[in-house]
C-alpha cells in the first residue's frame, strides 16, 4: 500500500525531524546574535553588526515552520545520490578560502575560489572560468568597500604592506 497524504511516512517523520533541528537552531543563533555589541551610534542605522543574523534567524524559522506545517511527500533520492568526494572538495575548499583571504587578499583569494569552485562544477569554458570569477570578485569588493564602507584588503599582504 503506497503512503498517501494523510498518512505520515518515514521521510516526512525525518523531514519533520530535520525541520525541528532546524528551528531549533535558527532559535538558539537568533537569541544569541541579540548579545553583539553594536557600536556607539549604530543603534538607530539600517544596517548594523545585527541585521544579517536576525534576516537569516527570520529566513530559518519561516523555512522551518513551512517544513513542519507543509511536509513533502515525494520520494527521497537518499544519501547514495550524494557525490561525497565533491562534497568534500567543496568543504575543503571552503576552509583554504578562510585562510588565504587575509594572506592573497580578497581578490585573489575569491577568484581563486570561483575558478576552482567552477572547475569542480565542470565548467570547461576557459573564458568562462577566467572572466566570471575575476569579475564577481572584482565586483563584490567595490560593492563592499564603495558602497558599504566595509574595508577588505583587494591584495596579497606583501603587496599592501600588511604583516
């Protein structure tokens, strides 16, 4: 007998269950994104030291709650579908990008990032993995340092004298 709707099959249980971590989680980061220190004066800004965790604490919750009150019913493709090695590629290459923005600077170390980020993907436009990356990172730095006044050194730390 197929499961139907109305009655509550073993992935909707591990959906529900994945959904309430979640809200769990989402709860616990909000709570604790209320104790960051604001400076002096940026009480009253739009955009402050906690606007982005109390958006992703909002969009977590919604998320969840959908989960809980909406539950799928469509088959799970399961954890044989996962390419693990990528995954793990990904992870991996996540964690150099940590490391190498303060030393390569943010330019290089993002174009980095995507490049290799796209070659793992199989991107195999040569044009493509050279003028994409360079200019998301290009563009994402002027957009931090122009627009937000967020300073992040755009070059190597030998290069701008940074120790």
């Amino acid at each position: 007998m197929k499961p139907t709707a109305s009655k509550l099959g073993p992935l909707t249980s591990k959906d529900r269950l994945g959904a309430l971590l979640l809200l769990a989680f989402c709860s616990a980061y909000g709570l604790l994104s209320q104790d960051i220190v604001l400076l002096p004066g940026n009480q009253n800004t739009a955009f402050h030291a906690r606007t982005m965790p109390t958006f992703l604490t909002a969009l977590g919750i919604t998320l969840s709650l959908l989960l809980l009150l909406f539950p799928t019913t469509h088959a799970a493709h399961g954890l044989r579908g996962i390419n693990w090695l990528k995954l793990v590629l990904f992870m991996l290459l996540m964690s150099l990008f940590g490391l190498a923005i303060r030393p390569l600077g943010f330019i290089l170390a993002t174009t980095a990032f995507l490049l290799i980020s796209f070659a793992l993907l199989a991107e195999r436009s040569y044009l493509r993995l050279l003028v994409i990356p360079l200019a998301v990172a290009v563009g994402f730095w002027a957009i931090m340092e122009l627009l937000l006044g967020v300073y992040l050194h755009p070059l190597p730390a030998f290069m701008s004298g940074i120790n």
